[in-house]
C-alpha cells in the first residue's frame, strides 16, 4: 500500500513538472474550450481585474482561409498588482498584463495554462519582489476554480 501511495505521488510530481516547463503552467480542463474561456472571464472579473482583451485564434485562422484547434488567449490585470512588479523589475511590463490560454490539442483534451509569475519574476531579475507570490497565489486560485468539475 505504501508503495502505491509513493509511486502516486511520485506521478503527480512529474506530472506538475512536466506542465510547468518554461514557466508555463498548464492544467487540463473538463469544460469546452468556450466553457472553460467563459468561467475564467467570469473570474477575472468578479475578482475587480480588467479584462483588456479576448482573442480567438481560431478565428484569426478562419479569416485566412485556415484551421486551428479552438485557441483562446485572455489579457486580464490590475495596476494593484502589476505596478508593484513593475516597480520590482521595470522590465515585467513586456509580460503584463497577465495571460491565460485555453486550447484543445490533437486528442480533444482542454488545456488552461497561463505564465507563472515566480518564472516572470526570475526572468526579470526580480525574485524576491513581495508581490509575485500574491500574483502567483491569485492565478493559481482563480485556474483551480475554472477547473473545477
């Protein structure tokens, strides 16, 4: 039994490693992709963050003449958050607003993933700056939420 409890755990830590390469952070989703967009804008605003932006790819696709999988990116944010990591690292400004995509790949599968703030942070030179854990923290809750069955 303790072995099928280690092994379990080891599969979860590969499995969050594996969806965390290059600071991205991707989680599967039960929802449509259209489902799981419309739950996270839903979020991000009930939360007091701004929707700046939501941009259908596969439309973009369309209007050329070609196809993509349905791809959907959300630009959302706060000066609250933003300015004081900005304040940190002038340069994050390149990387906010924050950024969720929500995909479906080769197999039907709904992805939401979205750029982890202590990588941002880390990439800026900035990885002590306070604010990146309350970003971090928020993300995490609002994607949990989304994907929740």
């Amino acid at each position: 039994m303790m072995f099928r409890i280690a092994a379990f755990v080891c599969m979860m830590i590969v499995s969050l490693v594996t969806n965390a390469a290059n600071g991205l952070i991707w989680l599967e989703s039960p929802h449509s992709p259209t489902e799981t967009m419309d739950k996270l804008e839903t979020i991000v605003k009930d939360k007091g963050l701004k929707v700046f932006a939501r941009i259908d790819h596969a439309k973009g696709a369309e209007s050329i003449g070609e196809s993509l999988r349905p791809t959907e990116l959300l630009i959302f944010g706060n000066p609250k958050g933003g300015t004081p990591f900005m304040q940190c690292a002038q340069t994050a400004g390149i990387d906010l607003p924050l950024k969720a995509l929500v995909w479906e790949d080769e197999e039907g599968r709904v992805w939401l993933g979205y750029n982890d703030p202590k990588y941002l942070a880390d990439r800026h030179g900035a990885p002590d700056c306070k604010v990146v854990d309350n970003l971090s923290d928020a993300l995490a809750g609002m994607v949990n939420s989304v994907i929740e069955r």
